[in-house]
C-alpha cells in the first residue's frame, strides 16, 4: 500500500549533495549531486517496438523466476547476495532508479543500476542473454531535478536547462540538454501521480561545476548526503516486498510498452 503513496523500499545508488538551488528566485529546482563508481546492467531496444527493455533487464536479476545470468559470484560476497554455487542463476536485488535515455532517433537505452554490494566487474555474475550489456559507470557530477507525474516528460529537462542557462552555465543550450538528459524513475506506475519521485539528470563537465560552486558559495555543499546509505535502512533497503514486486514489474512492463511513444524526444 505505502507504493501507492511514494514509498520507496528499494536500494539506490549513494550520492553526495554538492549544491542546492531551492530558494525563491530559482524557477526550477535542481541539486548538483556527486555519485561515485557504479555499475549497471543495460539494454537498448526500439522505442517503436512494442517490447522494452524492461522485461529483458528484469529476467536478468532474477525478477520473473530463475535469473538469466552465469551466477558467477563467490560465496565471500557480501550479504544480502542470494546465490548458488557451480554456475546455477543467481538472484540480484532490484535497485533504483531505473534509467531511461535516447541513445539516437528511436533507439532507447535502458539501466538496472546494480547493488553497490557489486563493486567489481569480476563480481558480476554475467548475462546469458547478449542483449544485456555490463558498464561500468565512472564517478560523475551532475544536476538532477525533482518532479512528480508521469515519468517521460521531456518539458523538465528543457526547464532544467532553462534555468542552468539562467544561471549562466556555459555550453548549455536546450538542444544539448535534449540530446544528453536521462530520466530516472524511483516509483512503479501505479503510485498515485502526485506522489511519485521522478528525476532528470544532466552530466556537468569540471568546468560548469567550478562555475555553480563559485557563484552560488552560500548555497548547500558537502555534507549532505543521500542514496540507500540516508534514506532506507533494514530489510527494507534490501529489496521490494515480493506481492508488491510482482504488481509492480507488471504494471512497469505495462507502462513502457503502452507509452513507448513518449520516450521520444520532443
């Protein structure tokens, strides 16, 4: 019931808060955030088609029965890993966000972020499906903005922009941010609208992130923290509950493949 409100039970990627723009003469908010060393599982697929990518990412991590991977994992992993040994599938939690990008024209990419407990390609236990491809995400800072309703919605990111353009960042223009954005959704879709936490991320070069550290000095930076590491602790962290699961890889699946026309860019 608390997915229905926004309720998040799913582990995500610890982040840094390096700067906030929240006040009064901000038209839209947007924190700068510094994530370190990651790794996903990702997919491309034909935003035309009446598949996505979800279905494929989520049979690797086990969500659907027996996951579609070499469960290649040592018994000295850390726990909460749920594996088998001698080259049997092994479980992976499910994480979030779920990323969403265009890669190019109709192309769409998509990335199940994995547990940070996977902090090695090594330790990766290895699709059996080609289709799903391995990265390994270098350290990055960004800027991220917070919003509710559906989760593609192409306008945020060109006010995301708008106001990084305000704000006097060089080399941003809409078209850039367009072509370079990612949605990431934190909900399944049948959270109610107003409740649920989507985000669209835009990469920051060093330099663009000397400059907005600069000019706004009095803003937040360091110290605040977030990811799995602040907001969850406990089982909750670990994973969704499994009937909630369930519903939720359903009504997911649903969504992608019903609104695959949104995930254009405009």
């Amino acid at each position: 019931m608390g997915s229905v409100f926004g309720k998040e039970t799913v582990k995500e990627p610890h982040f840094d808060i390096v700067l906030e723009r929240k006040n009064d003469n901000v038209k839209t908010s947007y924190e700068m955030r510094k994530y370190g060393e990651r790794f996903a599982a990702s997919v491309t697929y034909d935003g035309d088609s009446e598949k996505s990518g979800f279905g494929t990412l989520a049979s690797y991590i086990g969500v659907f029965g027996t996951a579609k991977n070499e469960g290649a994992t040592s018994m000295a992993m850390t726990a909460p890993v749920v594996m088998e040994q001698q080259g049997k599938p092994e479980s992976i939690a499910m994480t979030a966000p779920v990323v969403v990008e265009n890669t190019s024209g109709n192309v769409m990419k998509m990335m199940f972020m994995l547990p940070e407990e996977y902090d090695d390609m090594s330790k990766i236990p290895k699709p059996t499906n080609p289709a799903v491809l391995i990265e390994e995400l270098p350290s990055e800072i960004g800027v991220v903005h917070r919003y509710n309703g559906k989760l593609m919605d192409s306008q945020m990111a060109k006010d995301l922009g708008a106001q990084l353009i305000s704000d006097g960042v060089e080399g941003i223009t809409e078209e850039y941010v367009l072509e370079h954005y990612q949605t990431w959704g934190y909900n399944p879709p049948f959270t109610m609208p107003a409740f649920r936490r989507n985000e669209v991320w835009l990469k920051l070069d060093d330099v663009q992130v000397t400059y907005l550290k600069e000019k706004f000095p009095t803003t937040t930076q360091g110290g605040l923290k977030g990811g799995s590491s602040s907001t969850l602790s406990g089982r909750n962290m670990l994973s969704l509950g499994v009937c909630g699961l369930a519903v939720g890889v359903f009504a997911i699946g649903f969504l992608f493949r019903a609104s695959r026309s949104q995930y254009r860019r405009v």
